[in-house]
C-alpha cells in the first residue's frame, strides 16, 4: 500500500527530488514520496524530510513554547515592518516547499505559517534568564496551533489543538492532558521570572535569509523583561502588560550583551567581572533609594530590584495558582468575546477586567456580565463588545459622579 510522505522540497531543488525518486503531486501541489522509502531517501536528503518522518526522530515531534508573559509582545514579527516580515516569511516558506516541517502536511485556507522557535535559559547568578531564538520554521496551522497552546485556548480552539498533539505525537487523551498542566505550570514559571534577549542569536537566524540588520527594531529586544507580579494578592489577571525598560544605562550594560554562544572565554570573564561590578553598584544604589523613599512604592520599583530576589517558593506557588485562574478566565472570556488576535485579546482581556471591576463598583455585581452576555448572544463580540463596554463604564462613572 502507498502512504504518501510530502516533503520539503524548495522550488531550485525540484530537480534534486525528482532524481532520488520523489513524484509531484499536482493536486495537492507537494513532492512526496512512499513511506517505505523515506529511510533510503533520507539518508541521502535528511532536511527534505519533515520531522515527523525522520527516522532519527522520536517522539515527541511538538512541544509548546512556553513564551514568559513579559515578553508576550516581544517577537520578530512586531519588531519588523509589515513588508518586511512578510518578505522574511515567504523565504521560510519557500525553503520548506510550503509544506510543514514536522507533518508534511498544509491548512485548507492557507499552507503554512512561520513559527519563531524560541530556547530558555532560566536564570543563573545574576538573576536573570536568556531567550534566545533558535530558528524560524515553517508549520502547518494544526501543528502550529500546539506550538502555542496559550493563543489555541485563548481563540477557544484547545481542544481541536489536544486533539492533533495526540494524533501527531502519538500521545494518549491523557498523556496530552498532563502536558497542558505542565505546559501552563512552566509558564506560570517563566512568567515569574526576570528575561533577557540573547540579540546574537536573533541576527544569527536572520543572516541565512538574507535580512538586512537594518530591517529589525533591534532595541525592542534590548534591556530586562521583568514580571508584573507586584505582591502576592493581586489577581495576575489586573496587571498591566509589561513595559519595555529601555533607560540608557540599562542598554548599555555589558549584562544586556550577553552572549553565551560566541564569547571567548576572557570576554566571559570580563564581562563576568563587570557584571557583578553593575550589580554592586546598582543595589548600593537601589538600598540609597530605599532607605531615602519613606513610602515604598508598588509598581514603579526599578526594573533590575526583583532579579537580585531570589524567589520565595510560596510566591511562586501564588502566582502559578494567580496564572491558572488567570488562564481559566482568558479562556471564558475569549469564548464569549470572540477575539481576534492574541496580542489585542491579551490587552483586551486585560482592559475587559478592569472595566468589569469598575463597572461592579457602580452597579449590582454582575449586571454587566449579563449586559455583556447579552450582547455576545446577538453577535456583538470581540472590539466592538469591548467598545460598548467602555462606552457603559464611562456613562456608569458619569452617573456616579453626578449623584
Ligand atoms: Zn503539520
């Protein structure tokens, strides 16, 4: 019996593929070939085969980035022009023949889409954790939607992305269950924690594709990403999204270099030395500040005081247990509201909150859920839900005020 296997075949090696045996398949515009060939044919052409195949590979073949909620709205993507990341990923695309790198397979609206792969490395002696980009990737929407797990409940689509975990990493109903557990627990984490960009590993992606320095907003990526978690009882789900510190001094700290991959080892220990120079300096600074400011202030804390904290364990339980609430919530919420995209329903969702808290002030809790409910049952969702919602607070606070 023939199974196809679709491959990455680019178009400049189409000759390549024809010669070790591939065919094209002109309805589903793909090469492929027989299952029982892909040993052979990767043997001679491992990057052609998708991941899932690869005799080398093991299962499993998906795993969701985790990405830190600090550095949600940190990526390639909105660090480029639209064109430009446009450009950047139809390379992608192209390399990989339109067809996914790990199933093969492409969505029935559109192929594929590019997934920035992104590492962690949690936190060592100075407090704070690097992330750094590995590669860019071309998936198919199924498996793409595993790779951010966040995004699939978030638009309501968890289950759908459950579902395709177990069929591509050949995982049990179960199996796939405790992964989101641990999934959200690591994120929980990473959310906790202090990050940096590793900006070497973003250009070194970059440069095979050609991408001028020139064409990335690189100091979007510079500086602390530090969590909002301002003390142990606020609900995560009112904090603000994380604001960018981008203060000179910050950027031009050797901490913010960094990089782990290329240095030479005197450069390591120099900036080893200068590092703990900074931290010195700066926590005799921060204690100056301290001991001078009679009330200690919540948010504005400076961004490099909770990276010289070690995490207290009950904190850290807190805030996984804030998270999960906080996810349960995105997760009603996104239902009822329909929203589009993760970046503006995070904000949303963020905004949507603290409008139902106000909005519970004026009136009796609750009564603008229903409101809301009602709108969601005759189509009024997503922006323009979020729209009305404003309007009936502002009038609500109006009222107040008045009386
Ligand atoms: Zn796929």
């Amino acid at each position: 019996m023939i199974e196809r296997v679709y491959l990455n075949v680019s178009s400049p090696e189409r000759v390549n593929a024809r010669k070790l045996g591939a065919d094209w398949d002109e309805i589903e515009r793909g090469w492929w070939i027989n299952l029982s060939n892909v040993d052979e044919f990767y043997s001679y052409w491992p990057e052609a085969v998708p991941s899932r195949y690869r005799p080398d590979c093991r299962p499993p073949y998906v795993l969701s980035d985790m990405i830190p909620r600090n550095t949600w709205y940190v990526n390639l993507r909105s660090a480029m022009t639209k064109e430009g990341w446009y450009r950047l990923r139809q390379k992608v695309y192209d390399k990989a023949g339109n067809r996914c790198q790990v199933c093969g397979g492409k969505g029935s609206r559109w192929s594929v889409e590019c997934d920035e792969q992104w590492a962690f490395i949690e936190p060592g002696y100075d407090g704070v954790g690097t992330q750094l980009l590995r590669c860019l990737t071309a998936l198919c929407p199924d498996c793409h939607s595993l790779r951010h797990l966040g995004y699939s409940s978030v638009v309501g689509r968890l289950p759908q992305a459950l579902e395709h975990m177990a069929y591509i990493n050949r995982w049990t109903d179960e199996k796939c269950k405790n992964y989101e557990t641990e999934a959200f627990g690591q994120w929980a984490r990473r959310s906790s924690m202090t990050w940096q960009f590793d900006i070497e590993s973003i250009k070194a992606v970059l440069r095979p594709f050609g991408v001028d320095s020139s064409e990335v907003k690189f100091q979007q990526f510079a500086g602390h990403f530090i969590p909002q978690i301002a003390n142990h009882s606020q609900d995560i789900s009112t904090l603000e999204p994380t604001k960018q510190h981008e203060t000179k001094a910050e950027v031009e700290s050797p901490i913010e270099v960094l990089n782990p991959v290329e240095k030479s080892n005197s450069w390591r220990l120099l900036g080893l030395v200068v590092s703990v120079m900074v931290v010195c300096v700066l926590t005799v600074a921060i204690g100056m500040v301290l001991l001078q400011s009679s009330t200690p202030t919540v948010r504005t804390a400076t961004p490099v005081a909770p990276a010289l904290q070690p995490l207290d364990p009950a904190l850290v339980r807190n805030i996984q247990e804030a998270a999960e609430d906080w996810h349960g919530k995105v997760t009603k919420v996104g239902r009822r509201l329909e929203l589009d995209t993760l970046p503006e329903s995070v904000q949303a969702m963020d905004e949507y909150h603290q409008l139902m808290d106000e909005a519970d002030k004026y009136e009796r809790p609750r009564r603008t859920l229903n409101v809301v409910r009602g709108w969601a049952r005759r189509g009024i969702k997503g922006k323009k839900a979020l729209r009305r919602l404003r309007a009936r607070v502002k009038g609500l606070r109006k009222a107040r005020e008045h009386r």
